[in-house]
C-alpha cells in the first residue's frame, strides 16, 4: 500500500508527531486528518526487547559457533570454552572413588570379624563367670574375660565410626564429581530460548568472564513498534485500535499492527530524545503496536506511524 509522500510530509511537518512542539501541534489539529488520525515516528522492537548473552563462565573461548543474523534453537551451543583445568578436576575425582570404595569394603569386614571375636568373647565370659561362681575360676581370671568382651565391643564401635567416615568421604567425593561435572556442562554455553542473533560479541582466543555480554539477542516472538504520542493526542490512544508503519524514505506502508499497550502516565521523551540536555516543553504517552505477523521491518528501524482512532 502506498501512503501519498507529499500529503504525509505536509502532516509530518506539522507535527501531530509524538513529541511535536506546542505551537506546531496546534496547527495540526486544524487539519482534517487529525479528525481520525495521530502521526508519530516509531521504533521497531522484539516484544520482549533486545536482550545481551552472557557467558556465565570463565576461561578461554575455543570456538564461537554463531554468526549475526543468525536464527538459533534454544539450548543450542554458541560458544566453547576451555576445559581442560575442569576435566582435570573431574578425572582426579573419579580417581578417588575406586580406592575409597575399596576402603568401605576393608572396613566394613573389619566390623564383621571384630563382632565374631567379641561373641566368642562372650561366650568364654559366659563360661568363666560359671567357672568363678563354682570356684574353680579366679577373679583375676574371670576379669580378664571381661577385658576382652569390653576391648572388642570399644573396637567395633571404633570400626563402625571409620566406616561411617568412610561412607562420608565418598559422598563428598560424588559432591565434587557432580560439581566438576556441571562446571565442565557450563563451558558450552547455550541460548536460554529461541530467536536471532543480532551482533556477536566475542572470538576465538579471547578471554570471558561470567557476565560478559557475548552476544546481542532478539527472542523469538511478534515485533512491535514502539512510539510517543505528545501529550495533546495521548487521550485519543486506546488498546485494539489499528497502525500503519511506513517507511520513512519511500512513504510505502512496511508493515499494519494493532495498539496493545499504552502507558497510564505521562512521562519525558525517551525514544527519540537525542541529547540529555535538551529541553522539552510537552510530555509523551508510551505506546507499543504489535506488528501483525509476516511483516519483517529491520529491527532498531525508525518508521513513520499512522494511529487509526476511528
């Protein structure tokens, strides 16, 4: 669809624009199509905005494996880091758990021989408190077999508390494998959920750290157009009504769309201020138009908008 260049430069000029100056603003609304109409200039956004890739590890970077403009799959690979210190890491620890097993396993027999030698303790115990009751045992004697049923019960106590340890030990040893392990998963880093790759941030050779941005991202999802209505206007934006984006060097209309949100303030230019210091005598209403699906206009694109109010 064609939007006539020269009707719609005259309205621009006139500044019916978001962020359009007071005296320009008036003249606009003594023009027909202000009856029926706001125009404004617009951003065009993922709706859920730009977002940066981070790294979330450390070392250095192997490969990259995405290029910009890029259309990735979430939990695909972007880039690899280097692992050899974790892998290290992860093979010394699977190195401790055969020994300490075997460990386990001498210990826990040493129990069980422990408990026969005490039962055959206390059967003597048995046999020679009889023997003392009937005289024919000393008491000397008869401590002596006592001795022996306390020294072996001290000992398995002593021996099930090395197992336990041992026990102990080989579950902090399966700790650091898991944690080896999931460092060693963290060295691939991989996109958190679909969409396209806007600039890539990193290369081969190259050092990251864990919030490094390495990667600027667009997630999959509707494009919107994102525009400021001058206060003046700001009252005559409701949600469903219809847009039309336009570029701003052909007058072709791009791309329809649909207001869906609209601020409940009024705030300072934001889009389209160029200068932080610049001065402002009107305030703006935010306004977001989700782009009917197909069209494609370049996203971080400024486009002339056309709000529909009837």
């Amino acid at each position: 669809m064609k939007f006539p260049i020269l009707h719609l430069s005259l309205l621009l000029l006139c500044c019916a624009a978001c962020g359009g100056k007071k005296e320009e603003a008036a003249v606009v609304t003594t023009t027909k199509t202000t009856n029926d109409r706001v125009f404004g200039i617009a951003r065009i956004e993922p709706e859920d905005g730009i977002t940066d890739l981070v790294a979330g590890t450390s070392g250095k970077v192997l490969s990259v494996l995405i290029d910009e403009n890029q259309s990735i799959k979430q939990g695909q690979t972007l880039i690899t880091v280097d692992q050899s210190v974790e892998k290290s890491q992860l093979l010394q620890a699977k190195s401790k758990i055969g020994p300490q097993t075997a460990a386990i396993t001498t210990q826990r027999a040493n129990v069980e021989t422990l408990k026969i030698n005490l039962r055959n303790a206390q059967t003597i115990l048995q046999r020679n408190t009889a023997l003392f009751n009937g005289k024919a045992l000393t008491k000397e004697e008869l401590d002596n077999s006592q001795f022996e049923v306390d020294r072996y019960q001290k000992e398995i106590a002593e021996a099930e508390a090395k197992v336990v340890e041992a026990n102990s030990k080989i579950d902090e040893i399966k700790t650091d494998i898991a944690y080896f392990e999931t460092v060693l998963g963290q060295k691939k880093v991989l996109a958190p959920m679909g969409g396209k790759i806007l600039k890539v941030n990193v290369k081969a050779g190259e050092y990251v750290q864990n919030d490094l941005k390495i990667a600027e991202f667009a997630p999959d999802g509707a494009l919107v157009a994102k525009t400021e209505v001058d206060e003046i206007f700001a009252d005559r934006i409701q949600l469903g009504q219809k847009a039309l984006l336009l570029s701003q060097t052909s007058g072709d209309t791009i791309a329809q769309g649909t207001v869906y949100f609209a601020a409940d303030y009024l705030k300072a230019k934001s889009l389209f201020k160029d200068q932080s210091t610049e001065q402002e005598d009107r305030r703006i209403r935010e306004v977001h138009i989700k782009i009917e699906a197909g069209a494609k206009p370049l996203i971080g694109s400024r486009v002339d908008c056309i709000i529909l109010l009837k």
